[in-house]
C-alpha cells in the first residue's frame, strides 16, 4: 500500500512498482491508510510522513502496534532527529524527499526480503563483464571490489547497465534515475557521470562501461 497525498508522486510510485510486479494500493491520507491496512493487510506500507487527516507518524506508530508489516516513511524532513524519531516508532526504514523511484523500488524488495514475504533469491543483478550492480542490496562490484556510489551515481549505472549497448540522452537519465528531481539539469548528469568513472573504470580516461556517444548521450559498453 502506497500512502501519498500528492497525487503525481503517488502515480510515479505506483507504476514503479507494478513494474517489479507488485499490486498497488494508493491512498492519498492517514484515515484511509489505517483503514486499508487494517482491511486489505499489505505485506509493506510506503508512508508519506507529511498527509492530511492523520500525520504519516501517527499512522506509523499505531500500524506498528498493531501488526508487524514493514513500513517505509517517505519523508522531507532529513534532519537526524526527524528520521530517528521515525525509526524509534516502528518505521523499518525511511527515504528522504526528493528521490529516486528505483531506489524506492529497491528498498521495498529488500525490505519484503527481510521480512520474509519475498525470496532470498528475488532480487536483480544486472552483470556486464566484470561489473556486478545489486539493485536488491544497493551493491556494485567490479570484479571482487566493492564499490561505493552516491545514490544518483547507482541510480545512472542502474539505468545503463540494465540495457547494455543502448544510447540514453541525458533527459532520459534524469526522468529514469532521478524520478522527482524535476529541476535537475542535464550538466548535472555530466558531473555525475565524471564521478562514477572514477569509482567503476580502471582507467577513466578510457571507459570501458561508462562511455559517451558524442552528440547522444552514454550507454554501457559491452567489455568481452
């Protein structure tokens, strides 16, 4: 069940993760979701904090006593505090606003994972030569090496590495790794991309994932 009072969001959401095959309940404040779970039982709740009627907290803390199902707080208050307070009432994880749709998919499949209402086995990892991006468990390896990423450098090697060979123009970057990010600008991807090649390419002067396609974009080279 996706809990989320504005409307574009909550439809972005929704079509995400029908994608991973999930059904998708939306409602769009804090009475209705209580009522929904209490009705439907969702194997996972992804709870905006800020809605009407009933605050996403309060939902939060009386879901919790509840029943044990999994909630995910979508939040705009990325204080330390604010996302501590919602753990210390039963949260089980939270996203700060804005974020990226993948990401959000990602961590509803870890999630049901943990909880044991989806199989260890279930997860995606996308494999090109000798990089390994884990989408379940937020992990990329390039051979036996672990590498850390930003979540918008994930988000990118995420959309490049799952079509290997094709060309992605930058805008198409950002409306697939950056989901809400509306005002992102197309230089922004450059930056990210500069970094990422640091972090994945042995020699970033001569990608062998990361490459550019002058004129079009990049695309994820296929290293035999």
């Amino acid at each position: 069940m996706v809990a989320e009072d504005d409307q574009k969001q909550a439809h972005l959401v929704r079509v995400y993760l029908e994608r991973d095959g999930h059904s998708v309940h939306v409602v769009s404040d804090g009475r209705s979701a209580l009522e929904r779970c209490r009705a439907y039982r969702p194997d996972l709740v992804v709870l905006d904090v800020m809605m009407p009627v009933v605050d996403g907290l309060d939902v939060c803390r009386i879901l919790r006593s509840e029943s044990d199902v999994p909630i995910l707080l979508l939040t705009a208050r990325a204080t330390e505090n604010d996302l501590l307070l919602g753990l210390d009432i039963g949260a089980d994880d939270y996203i700060t606003k804005p974020y990226s749709p993948r990401e959000l998919a990602a961590r509803v499949r870890a999630l049901l994972r943990r909880s044991g209402r989806l199989p260890a086995g279930d997860t995606d990892v996308l494999t090109v030569g000798d990089l390994r991006v884990d989408t379940g468990k937020f992990e990329v390896r390039v051979g036996e090496r672990v590498v850390n990423l930003t979540a918008k450098e994930f988000g990118i090697l995420q959309v490049l590495a799952a079509e290997p060979g094709r060309v992605f123009t930058r805008a198409q970057i950002i409306d697939r790794a950056f989901g809400f990010d509306h005002f992102v600008e197309e230089r922004t991807v450059d930056a990210h991309v500069m970094n990422l090649r640091r972090k994945v390419e042995a020699d970033p002067s001569e990608p062998r994932y990361v490459q550019t396609v002058y004129g079009r974009g990049y695309r994820m080279g296929e290293p035999t």
